[in-house]
C-alpha cells in the first residue's frame, strides 16, 4: 500500500510538475477569492519533506488513456487537503474543522477541475488528446516512481505540501523527442546547395507576408441553431454552447484555431493567457489551407 523509494526526477515528472502547478494556480484564482501562491519544489526541498514525520494520508489516483498510458496520484495529509476543500466550499480555512466525506469529495472535485485542465495542457506535449480520470483513493505499489512536491500558501491557512505520483509508465509513454541519428544528418558540406537556396527563398518570402493584417477571434464555444430558434431570439433568452468552463478557449486567426487559453481582464479589457499553441510550421500550414 505504498510507492516504492523514488528515484530521482526525470524530465516527463518535471514537465507534469509545471503543469499541475499552472493548473492549480489557475483554479485556485478562481474559486479562491484571496491571494493564493503554488510553486514547484525543487528536488533538494522534496528530499527535506519526505524526511517529515507527518506523511500523506490522502490519496487521489488519477489513470491516463488516449495519447498518454499510466498512473499518477496526488498525495496530502488532511490538514493540507482540509483547507483546499474548504475554498471550494467556500468556508473559512479552519484546521479544527473535521476532514469528513462532504470535505473529501470537495477536495476530490477541486482536483477533477484541476486534472481537467492538465489533460488540456498535456495535448501537445503527448502528441494528443489525453484523457485522465479519478482511478481510486488507495495507493498501489509502483516500482520505479517519480514524486515531485507542490507548495501552495495564502494568507489564510498554514502552507499545504502535495506530493505528485507519477508512475514509470506513465513518464515513458510521453512522445520521445525527434532525434536525427548521427549518419542521417548531413554535414554542411554534403546539404545541398539547393536547399539553402530553397530555404533563403521560402524565408524571404516569409518575410513579405509578415505584415500583414489577419481577422483573430476569441471563440468560447459553438451551437448549432435551427432558424426557428434564430427567430425566436429576444433579451434575456441564454444560448448554452458546446464548451464546458473550465474548458480552455480557441484562439482564431484567419478562421483557423492556433491556440487555446484562459480568459483574462487586461486593463478593462478582455485578453487571452495561452496555454497551449501549435508550432510556427503548423500556423503557417494552417493559413495556407
């Protein structure tokens, strides 16, 4: 009933660290209501921590399919978990509040909120779509796993740690980098001649094309309408779309999505975070077609 001695962290753990971080930061902004900090542990900080007489009891086991395979577990004690089930219930922080079932299942549906939004971030990284779901609150014996910590503190309860599980599968099902072997990349001497040239034409004529004005949308959503319905439109009638809110929303340029992010105010002015785009080769690819 418990991970095995983990191993240092590899860069795939790290990756999802930063992730779950941005994610929490993001929810937590929201349903919070008060200033909240959460920050990655650094590894020498991780190593102090497990040393802690005061280990984590709760577990939340998550299981990824589709693009990624494997496990990953969120761990806390209930004094940590306490308190980030209270904000979404919207109470005071109070430690001498018992952690019962309607505080765990608060504290399970902030990390569903949560872990929907790491599935979203996780999209290009994967090489796409990742699906996660709650998988149990029982830890399992995983040979070989990474733990990374996340801090998070405000200014009305004590500093929470959580530790992030991921398990050897899930680290090894991330796309691996694409790497020219050593006898497939050709020298400068043997690239031919062409390509440069090639290469300095297309990038110049790149160049001719970046001042030009694109029409860029913020779409939150879409539906589709009968005309009956169209007609029927008057103040105060709500049209749901097709997009949940914790759902990211699409960037648009020329009528083609490049991006996804959260909705933000700029100076009394709607804006767009990014949390995700697609390459300058594939924005380009995008707008040609």
């Amino acid at each position: 009933m418990s991970v095995e001695t983990p191993i240092s962290i590899d860069s795939q753990s790290a990756l999802l660290q930063r992730i779950w971080v941005d994610c929490f930061r993001s929810v937590l902004g929201q349903v919070a209501g008060f200033p909240v900090t959460v920050e990655p542990e650094s590894e020498e900080e991780s190593a102090a921590a497990e040393t802690s007489q005061d280990k984590p009891g709760v577990w939340v086991l998550f299981a990824a399919s589709k693009a990624l395979h494997g496990e990953m577990a969120i761990l806390s004690t209930e004094t940590g978990a306490l308190p980030l089930a209270q904000i979404l219930m919207s109470e005071p922080p109070d430690p001498a509040v018992p952690f019962d079932k309607d505080r765990r299942d608060a504290y399970e549906e902030l990390l569903r909120q949560v872990v929907g939004r790491v599935a979203t971030s996780l999209k290009s990284a994967a090489g796409g779509e990742v699906e996660i779901k709650p998988s149990g609150s029982d830890a399992s014996v995983w040979p070989n796993a990474s733990r990374a910590g996340i801090r998070i503190t405000g200014e009305k309860f004590a500093p929470i740690r959580l530790v992030l599980v991921v398990t050897a599968e899930l680290a090894r099902s991330f796309r691996p980098p694409q790497e020219v072997s050593p006898a497939a990349a050709p020298t400068a001497e043997q690239a031919p001649a062409s390509q440069s040239v090639l290469s300095a034409a297309r990038s110049s004529n790149l160049e001719l094309l970046l001042d030009v004005t694109l029409p860029t949308t913020i779409r939150f959503g879409q539906k589709q309408m009968l005309l009956r319905e169209i007609l029927e439109l008057h103040p105060g009638v709500a049209i749901t779309l097709d997009r949940q809110v914790e759902e990211p929303v699409e960037l648009l340029v020329g009528g083609r999505m490049v991006a996804r992010g959260e909705v933000v105010i700029v100076d009394g002015n709607y804006g767009l975070r990014i949390t995700e785009i697609v390459s300058p080769q594939q924005r380009i690819e995008s707008l040609r077609t």
